[in-house]
C-alpha cells in the first residue's frame, strides 16, 4: 500500500506511542509471575499483540481492555496447542523461544513472517543447548522455525554473541532464573543495543528477578528464583517518539511530543543527545515528560556511534538530508539484520532524493541536500523506514509516493493519525 506525501507545515501537539519494548517484557514476565499483574497503557500494535497471544499459547491468561491488561500468570506454562507464530516481531522470536524451554513436557515449534525465517538464531539456539536444553532450527540453518524441547533449563554455563542482536541476552536473562542451578551466560565480541539489556534487567527488578553483570561481558543469574505479579505502567517510546521529532524537524513550525519517560531506559533515548550536537531547535522538560522541537534551519553534521541504538538509523539518516556537511553513521552493521537490510535500503533510497549517500559496511554517510527530489520510496515492508522515508517526502517541494503504509501496525497504529493531526497533507490513508 502506498500513499502520496506532500510537503506540509507540521504544529501542535502529539503524544508518543506507548514503547513496544517495555510491552514486550511486562507482558512476558507477568506471564511468568505468579499471580495476577496489571500493565498500563500497554501498545497494542502487530508486535506486542504477538507477544500476547504467544504468552496465551504457554498458558498464561490475558485480559485486554482499551487501556490495559490483566494478566494471570502461569509459572509452569503449558505445552502449546498448536505452532506460535509471532509474525514480524523479533523481540516475540527471540524471547518465547527462550521461555518454550520452561514449559515441562512437550515441544513448541515457533515461527514467523517470511522476514522473521531470515533472521538469525543460532547464537540463541546454541547458548541454551549448553544450558541443557534441546532447541534446534527446523531446517538446520540457524534460522526459524525453531523448535524447543521441554523441561526446563538446567542452567551452567553458555557462551553468546553481542554483536547480533541483545535480544539473545534478554531472552537468557528472563528465562534462566527459573533455571534448576545457577547460570553463567559470558558475552563475546562487542556488545551491541546495551541499553535494550538494561531495559531487560530493569524490568526483571520490577517483578522481582535477581540477575548481576560484569560490565556486559558476565552475567551470573541466581537459579529457582520466583517472578512476582506486579502493576506496571509502560513509558511512551523513544523509539516512535524520535521519527516524530524527525518530522519535526524537517517539516515542522513547533512540534510538541508528550508522554515521555525520562527515568526508564530506553536505547533511543540518546536522540536527545544527538539534538544537541547536530545543533537542533529543541527544548525538554523531563518533569511534565515532553520535548518541543522547531524546523526549518540548517543543521550541523558529524560522526555518530549508533552500536548501542540501531533504531535510531533511519531517523538521523533523513534527518542528514538537512545537515551540513554531512552525516556519517557507524557502529550499526547488526542493523542489516533487522526487519531488512536498513544499511543498504536507506542508501538506496534517499538516493533518489538526489542526495549523495555512501554505504558503509558498519553504517552510511549522508551527504546535505539542498532541494529534495520528488521520487518514488520503497520501504520493503520495513515499520521503521516507512515512517522515516515520509518524514524525508515531507520536507521535499513536490510530492513523493512512500510505499509500505501496512508495516505501520506492526509499532505505531495510530502514526498517520497523528502526522495528520500536526498539519501534514497525504493522500491514500
């Protein structure tokens, strides 16, 4: 599906979606818990609703109102019925294939969308084989469908890569404290996304999970531990909230974006930094949990690290159309693993801009663009680079067709009402 984008004059105020990663965890560890959890203001978009249904086939039950969910958590789980599929959500892969070792008897066969059976597992699969459990890929290639054994994790020691995927770690630290002994999980290679890890162990306190690190590189989690029914109300996203300031920037008058949490931590957070130095327009007040951005001006270029908040490649590679001299983005090859190669579409495509954009193996540079060309984008399918490529169409003089208005369920439902309702013009939604 597609729509026409035209340039437009954004003002007002909108509130961030509520953050897809903080509803992945609170829904899996109340799932966990004994007893009954309330999460607030969950998302419910295409992801997370993965994730629930998922946690409902290992037996957990789920209660869905406008606003929140009632979660009656089930600590032994139950064999699933039938095949889980988790659709497009990586986070729901990576975590219940973890947690489908719990269950006591029995095997669950996981899978996903067509992107999800490329994506990497076999650093997952083979850190819980030496944790005692039998996981292997269907096909035998390391990638899903994933098949996983019952009866538990006997814990130890396992060996994993950092520089995939966190979500590997995540999924090993809420699963092994219900681990039989005590496990080790070390960390080789460079540790990337470290503050979706944070995130994870943040929410593991909140319900009452015990686990240590040594700088990312050890992590020693306590076995038997008992996860506890807990409320919890879930944080606007970063992630959402950084393609609004996005917009805000390139075609934006004054942009108000509410519903943020300073105080959890969020990877996409580091925007706020990046503002900063790319000399934006902005004001945060972190009380009242908002941020106002202006547009328009020029912005300064430079050399950002991005291993540790991938997601916030497509956002600051449109935002570089508008920067002098250039952008340059490194430290994010693991995002050619995400959805698509983000690496290599986002090149290709804002090429067609006219701008001038270098692949990198690790990243990309962007080069200003004085007037943006319109041209035809193709997001492939990708929730991320659908929203960030209309910010670009925005801000360019003639109208551009974005390609992919589908994918947006998957992380933000509600995104064209809320761009529509700062001022932007687009036809076909």
């Amino acid at each position: 599906m597609s729509i026409k984008v035209f340039k437009s004059d954004l003002y007002g105020k909108v509130k961030a979606p509520s953050s897809k990663s903080y509803t992945h965890r609170a829904v899996v560890l109340s799932s966990l818990a004994s007893g009954r959890s309330r999460v607030n203001k969950p998302l419910l978009a295409r992801d997370t609703i993965a994730t629930i249904k998922a946690c409902q086939a290992l037996g957990s039950s789920i209660d869905r109102k406008e606003n929140y969910l009632y979660i009656e958590g089930n600590p032994n789980l139950k064999t699933p019925d039938d095949i889980i599929n988790v659709e497009n959500s990586g986070t729901t892969m990576r975590l219940i294939t973890a947690i489908a070792s719990l269950i006591p008897k029995g095997y669950s066969i996981i899978t996903g969308d067509e992107s999800i059976r490329s994506r990497p597992m076999q650093p997952l699969i083979s850190a819980l084989s030496s944790l005692g459990v039998e996981c292997y890929s269907s096909r035998q290639n390391g990638l899903p469908p994933i098949i996983v054994k019952g009866g538990g994790i006997k814990g130890g020691g396992a060996q994993i890569r950092g520089d995939i995927s966190s979500q590997f770690i995540s999924a090993l630290l809420i699963a092994t404290p219900k681990a039989k002994n005590e496990t080790l999980i070390r960390v080789y290679g460079k540790t990337v996304s470290r503050p979706y890890i944070d995130a994870t162990l943040s929410m593991m306190r909140i319900f009452g999970g015990n686990a240590t690190h040594k700088d990312y590189r050890e992590y020693i989690i306590p076995p038997k531990q008992d996860y506890q029914s807990t409320d919890f109300d879930v944080p606007g996203d970063f992630s959402s909230a950084s393609l609004l300031m996005a917009f805000a920037l390139l075609a934006g008058k004054k942009v108000t974006i509410e519903n943020l949490n300073f105080s959890l931590p969020q990877a996409d957070m580091r925007i706020l930094n990046i503002l900063e130095k790319i000399e934006a327009d902005f004001s945060v007040d972190r009380l009242k949990g908002k941020i106002t951005l202006s547009g328009g001006k020029i912005l300064k270029g430079g050399e950002f690290d991005l291993s540790d908040s991938p997601d916030l490649l497509p956002v600051l590679s449109v935002i570089a159309l508008k920067a002098k001299p250039r952008i340059i983005i490194k430290g994010v090859e693991h995002a050619r693993f995400k959805e698509t190669d983000r690496i290599s579409i986002i090149a290709k495509e804002l090429r067609k801009f006219g701008a001038n954009v270098q692949e990198l193996k690790d990243g990309i540079v962007v080069d200003y663009c004085e007037e943006l060309k319109s041209c035809s984008l193709n997001s492939y399918g990708d929730h991320r680079l659908f929203m960030a490529f209309c910010a670009a169409a925005m801000a360019s003089s003639e109208p551009c067709i974005v390609e992919g208005l589908e994918s947006v369920d998957v992380s933000y439902p509600d995104f064209i009402k809320d761009i529509k309702s700062l001022g932007a013009t687009i036809e076909g939604a």
